[in-house]
C-alpha cells in the first residue's frame, strides 16, 4: 500500500509540529470516508474545534488544508485530532494536549495517546484497528514531542 504520510503541520517559521499517526483506508472515496470517521467521532461525543489552518505538504511545497478536526475533553486537558484527504485515504494527526499558562496555548503532552484514543473510540465501533501498522520513521523528526514514535495505525471500516 503506498500512503502519502509525508504530512506535517508548520508554524509560520516551517517548523514540523504535528505527524501523522493514524491512516484511514476503506472502499469508498476519501471524502465519504471522512465522513464516516466524522459519524463515529460524533457518536462518541468528540467536537468540531473552531479552528482551521493551512498545512505544508511535505517535499512538494504545497498548501492542504485540513479537511477537519475533532476534540474530546475540556479545553485545558484535551484530545485533539486533524484529518487531511490523501491519495485514497484519510490521514490524521491525533494527541493528548494540555493547556499553558506560559507560553499561553496548549502543549502537546502525547502524539501516541492521542492515537491510542482513536484507536479505542474505532475499535468500539467496530472498524478493524491494526495498531502501529505503518512505519514513518523515517518522516518524523525528534519533534516537539519524544512520545511521537514514528508509527502510524490502520484503521479500516
């Protein structure tokens, strides 16, 4: 299976920040499948975050925007997840976050809990779950997390 997993989201200095740790594949297109992720992450109570940004797409130096997010939990101690449309597949970038005082924002505590959620809240409904299925080690740089482990998991509904 060939993944275009070289998704990263930059800061305005193109500083990788977030990396893709879960990848989506189904039968139908990758605009229906976002679709149906979005109905199991509703189901189970996740939010639309007011938020939306531009994202550089690694090694092209093309802008995706991201297609859509969910959060679970309070604003100070949250999960939070981004999708993307790929070639066929939905990609996502899921983490556990906590809120700052200084400097104000939130500060990603996890990129493997957060797919570890995903994981969980996908299982339950059903959809198979292959668990740290894809190594992208070789795109995910010592980043602003150590607990970013390069692996990204399956999910099939």
């Amino acid at each position: 299976m060939q993944v275009q997993a070289q998704f990263f989201r930059y800061n305005v200095r193109y500083e990788p920040l977030d990396p893709i740790n879960v990848v989506f594949r189904g039968s139908q297109p990758a605009s229906d499948l976002l679709t149906a992720i979005l109905n199991v992450l509703d189901d189970a109570e996740w939010r639309q975050d007011m938020q939306s940004h531009l994202y550089l797409l690694e090694g092209t130096n093309r802008l995706r925007h991201e297609r859509a997010w969910r959060t679970l939990g309070p604003p100070w101690e949250r999960y939070h997840v981004r999708f993307w449309l790929g070639d066929g597949e939905v990609l996502g970038s899921a983490h556990l976050e906590r809120i700052t005082l200084w400097p104000p924002g939130h500060k990603v505590e996890s990129f493997d809990a957060g797919k570890r959620r995903l994981e969980d809240v996908f299982r339950q409904a059903g959809w198979a779950v292959h668990r740290d299925f894809l190594d992208l080690t070789p795109l995910v740089s010592p980043i602003d997390d150590p607990a970013a482990s390069g692996r990204a998991s399956l999910i099939e509904p």
